[in-house]
C-alpha cells in the first residue's frame, strides 16, 4: 500500500505459480514474467533442476495468470545447442495466447565476470 506504487511484479518459472495466484493476487501483484526456456520436458527438468516437473502445467497456467493479471510476459532466455531448435514451435505455442514474448540473449555469468569477459579479457 505505498503511495504511488503502480505495479507489483513477480518473475518465476511458475512452478508453483498456480497454487499460490490467488495469494499473491490479493497481496496486490499485478505483473507476472514467467521464464519459459523449452517446451521439451527433459530440457525443462535440466534447467529448473526439479524432477518431475510437469510442463504442460506451464501451458494451462499461462491463461489464468493473463485473466487474474493485468499484465503477463514470457521470457524465453535462447541458448545455444539447448534450445535455439525450438524458436518456431515456441512462436506457435505462444502466438494466440494473450501475452507477451520476450527473447533474451543466453548471458553466461561465472562468480565475478561473465564467461564473455573471462573469454575475451574485458571487465
């Protein structure tokens, strides 16, 4: 309740997104960004670090998180040799949902400095 404070903004990778909506709805957030890196269950289990995680869920909660919220984003973080095969069917997945899709640049961070900058001696 501070004054002037127009959003309040989550980022997740949605796990439990769906379960704890309604809480975090009534606590006042009203802007989710969802990371969604593969639509290839395996993959999704290696970069969550979380057996079975069910992706699907992750398509089913897509559309009550638009309808509770103002605002829903999609981040899906392109890493090469992981997913970078996947653009297009991540495109068709997400292109009649009501959303919007951010592509992000994969930044390798390592400690202190990012791979780059340990590659390329810039820091």
């Amino acid at each position: 309740k501070l004054e002037g404070l127009k959003t309040i903004a989550v980022t997740t990778n949605g796990i439990n997104l769906t379960r704890l909506l309604p809480r975090l709805k009534e606590a006042g957030l009203n802007a989710i960004n969802i990371s969604l890196d593969t639509l290839v269950p395996a993959k999704f289990e290696f970069i969550v670090r979380r057996k079975g995680t069910n992706l699907s869920s992750k398509a089913t909660m897509l559309i009550p998180a638009r309808i509770c919220l103002l605002y829903l984003q999609v981040n899906c973080v392109v890493m090469r040799g992981l997913n970078e095969d996947e653009l297009l069917d991540f495109v068709d997945f997400t292109k009649d949902l009501p959303l919007d899709v951010r592509f992000i640049e994969y930044m390798p961070f390592d400690g202190k400095y990012s791979s780059f900058e340990i590659l390329y001696g810039v820091g």
